[in-house]
C-alpha cells in the first residue's frame, strides 16, 4: 500500500509543467537520500534507481563482509555468517550487495517520506508560477470564473493556475449582468444570453453599448465575429423567439421532450435558419431545444397561394430525402420548386436522379 501512495506521488511530480527531468530527478534522489541518512546514518553505501515515468524505484545497499565478531559499523558491515545465507560463495572481504525493501524503513519513515515529496512537489509548482507571472506585473490576464466566494473570486487561467481576484479590486457595479450562456461557431458567429438583477438596466444595451461601442472592440479582436447578444428569460417560447433574431416568428409549439416547432412567414424562414443552417444551431444550443423551423402554410392559404408540407409525401419520398430537403430549409413543396435542379444537388447530398423524381412528384401536386 505503501509502495503505491509513492506512485502516485511520482503521477504528481509527472503533472507539473515545465519541470525539466534533470531537476526532477535530483529532487526524488534528494527526498530518498534524506531519510538514507536519518536511518542509517550515511547515504554513502546506497544505490537508488528511480523511474518517475512508471513510479518504479529499487534502493540496494551495499556491504563489506567482515568476520561476525569485527563488525563496528553494521550499517556499511555485514558479518559472514549473514553473508553466506545470501551467497555460500561469499567470503570475508567481498561486498555484499541486496535489495532494500520499502517495508523495512517502517511505516512512520514512509509517511514521512511521502510528506517530504508532497512538500518539494508545492515548492516547485509555487516556484514555477512565481517564475511565469514575475515579468507579467501589469498585464491583462484572462482566466474563467471558476467559484465566487464572499472576498474573493477564484479564477482558472488557460494554463489551469488558480488565480484569487480580491473583493478589492473588483469593480463595484459587476453582478448588476449575469452572463448566463454562451454559444459560439469560432469566427463565424456567437450567440450571448445575458440577464440584468436591476430592472432599471438594460442588459443587451449595456453589453453592446451605444450605437455599438463596447461590442465594436469585441468582435473586432475575434476577426469579425458576428455577436448576437439576447435578453434571457425564463420564458421559454419568448427566450426561442429572441434566440432566433433576426426573423420574425408567427407562432411557437414547445413538448415535452425539448422539441420546438417554429412557423414564420416565408420570407423570413432563410434567416431563421441562417447561412449554412448557422443561425438555427446557435439558437439550439443557446435554448437547449431542438429546433424545426416551418413555413406559416395557412397565411399562404389566405393569401391564394396553396403549399403542401413535404411530410405530406412520405409515403412517395423516402423520410431520409426529406430531412435532406428540411436541412436546407425547404419545408414545403413550392419551396423545393422555388430552386433549380442544379441548386438542389449542389446544396444536399442527393443525386441527379433522385432530384429529379423529387420536382416531378411536387410538381404533380400542383398541375
């Protein structure tokens, strides 16, 4: 048991960045010899092997052999006696070398040999990241907010060091916006949910600033990533509508199991889903739903123009091929005719024939 807390003391020295092998390895050998000398008085007659990578390590001790009534220092001497159990060859003279086994030292000793290496591990790490932040004073660090304490804020930085920011160097008015998630395609777009405990603040404008002037530098620094900063709400149908800006919503049906059904007016259905369906992932992510976009058919209905949902021809178009078509936001008939052949192969993964069985079958619907 004991040979495996040293192990995993060893994973420990192996999970310090930055520390050379040489300098590792001096400090395990120094620990061992340390206790070498607190037990037996001298380190001197000692061999230590030690394999950090594995947690291995072999101490072998070794002894002169003397007759068994002149021994005078018996942790150098070893009588012959005790020596020819070893090896009925040995004879006065000769040195004697065996293994030290970790249980030997005692409990007590091991303890306190795993102490000293726990210590020596803080040392470097505290050594290490004095070393990396003393010629940083001044400089803007950016970290996570890993846990908020009554005095103090724990930060994690990229590296994974701990950083305490003091109540002191706050800014006073932090807290008054909570930003509660955020979603992001990297140099594509960001969507930021954002939520104010002052009612008499405006959390999207104080995040953008006026005409854009706080946002402005943001996205600058991201290389003109597109940043969408939305009011959160408990409400969840209101919080979808306002994840899915800049399109204009007509109704929202929200189940069970995380599902949103979303019908605008045509018009607005491609910003809804957005390039290359961007939009709508975002919006997903942010709500956590799983969001279908539809086109409002009934107001098509009122206004003369007759359209069929593509679900309608499920049982002349394999399901595949329509969830093909709505991955591109073409949810009814006349939205698929609205696109050439060309258009539609060059947009889904579906071939020339099976496009052109798909437009003769929509077609039909409406001769």
């Amino acid at each position: 048991m004991e040979h495996l807390n040293l192990i995993d003391t060893f994973s420990e020295f192996k999970e310090i960045k930055n520390i050379n092998r040489s300098t590792m390895m001096n400090v395990l050998e120094d620990v061992f010899r340390n206790l070498l000398i607190k037990l037996f008085g001298t380190d001197e007659n000692f061999d230590l092997i030690i394999n950090p990578d594995k947690g291995d390590f072999e101490i072998w001790r070794n002894r002169k052999i003397v007759e068994d009534d002149l021994i005078q220092e018996p942790y150098i001497e070893i009588g012959l006696t005790k020596a020819k159990k070893i090896n009925k060859t040995y004879k006065v003279g000769d040195e004697v070398t065996d293994a030290v086994k970790l249980s030997d030292f005692g409990r007590r000793s091991i303890l306190t040999l795993r102490q000293s290496l726990t210590n020596r591990i803080l040392e470097l790490e505290k050594e290490h990241i004095f070393n990396s932040y003393k010629d940083r004073v001044g400089e803007i660090v950016i970290g996570e907010v890993y846990q908020v304490w009554k005095k103090e804020i724990l930060v994690l930085d990229d590296n994974r060091n701990e950083l305490i920011l003091p109540r002191t160097e706050q800014i006073k008015s932090d807290f008054f916006i909570t930003i509660k998630k955020v979603v992001r395609e990297p140099g594509e777009r960001a969507k930021i949910a954002v939520e104010s405990y002052d009612e008499r603040i405006d959390p999207v404008g104080a995040c953008v600033g006026v005409k854009g002037s706080r946002i402005k530098s943001i996205v600058k620094e991201l290389n003109d990533e597109n940043i969408d900063v939305i009011n959160f709400t408990t409400n969840e149908q209101l919080f979808i509508t306002r994840a899915l800006s800049p399109a204009k919503i007509v109704n929202i049906y929200l189940d069970d199991e995380k599902n949103a059904e979303v019908y605008l007016n045509p018009e607005e259905v491609s910003l809804a889903i957005g390039k290359g369906g961007l939009n709508i992932k975002l919006a997903s992510l942010l709500t956590d739903y799983k969001i279908e976009v539809y086109r409002n058919i009934e107001e098509e209905e009122e206004d003369g123009t007759y359209d069929v949902a593509i679900e309608e021809f499920s049982d002349e178009i394999d399901e595949w091929v329509l969830n093909e078509l709505k991955s591109i936001g073409c949810d009814t008939a006349r939205s698929v005719l609205e696109l050439t052949a060309e258009e539609l192969e060059k947009r889904t993964d579906l071939e020339e024939e099976t496009i052109t069985e798909i437009i003769e079958v929509f077609s039909a619907e409406f001769e």
